[in-house]
C-alpha cells in the first residue's frame, strides 16, 4: 500500500507561451476594446479584423440611425450599470458619440428601442473580440 507522501510529485505545468509575445498578449486585448479589431490586426488577423471592425461599427452606425440610446448610469437604477457596460463595450465608437458629437438618441423616434439593442449589441460584440483577440494573443485558439 502506497501512501501519498511515497509518490513522486507531479511535473509542474509549463506556462503558456505566446507566440506573439508578452506585449501582444497585454496589448491586443486593450487595442480590441479600444478600436474594433486592431488587436485582431495587432496579431496578424488582417481579413478578421476589417469583417470584425465593419460589424462592430456598422451596428452602432444602424442604432444611432435609429435614434437609439447611448446608455449612462442613472440613479436608483441598477440595471443602467450593465447597459451602460454594455454600450461603453464599442470602446472608442461609445466615447466618440458620448463627448465629441454629444449623441444621446431620441426617446420618441419609432426605432427607438430597435436602436437601442443595436448600439447595445455593437458593444458586447466587441467585448466578445476582446476575448477572441486575448485568446489568440496567448496562442490559446488560431
């Protein structure tokens, strides 16, 4: 009967390396949130960063033409945290329209809430990128 302390202690995992470089790890992921697909071009991904940046932008182009909203935190709302996360998620697309052309959409426009879910979904879609572009920076995926 063997007891643990008489076995061999296991072979520590290798850390990942990434082909691409400690600075690429840290860097995609910032630049994919930042601007839609730069770190999928950062890392080489030239064909998926156009297609990935023309969704990201094109949704958020098609909220605004529907007088979407451009969520901010307001008080005694909670929910408006993740929307607003949500929104915020197109990274310089959302900073853009919020200080520089003051966007806020039109409560009143008949695609109003149509283009709200479309800013709202250009945003979580870039947050999806920014994993994608994380994964193949740690040489996780291809």
């Amino acid at each position: 009967m063997t007891h643990p302390e008489d076995q061999a202690p296991e072979a520590a995992q290798p850390e990942e390396v990434s082909p691409y470089g400690a600075t690429a790890v840290a860097l995609a992921p910032l630049l994919a949130w930042l601007i839609p697909g730069a770190g999928h071009f950062l890392l080489g991904k030239r064909a998926r960063a156009v297609a990935f940046c023309s969704i990201v932008v094109v949704s958020a182009v098609v909220g605004c033409y529907l007088s979407g909203r451009l969520d901010t935190i307001q008080d005694n709302d909670p929910l408006s945290i993740i929307a607003t996360l949500a929104s915020f998620g197109s990274g310089a697309i959302y900073m853009s329209l919020r200080w520089l052309a003051s966007y806020e959409g039109n409560v009143v426009a008949a695609g109003f809430e149509y283009g709200t879910t479309f800013i709202r979904t250009a945003g979580i879609l870039n947050l999806l990128l920014v994993l994608d572009a994380m994964d193949i920076a740690r040489g996780r995926k291809s």
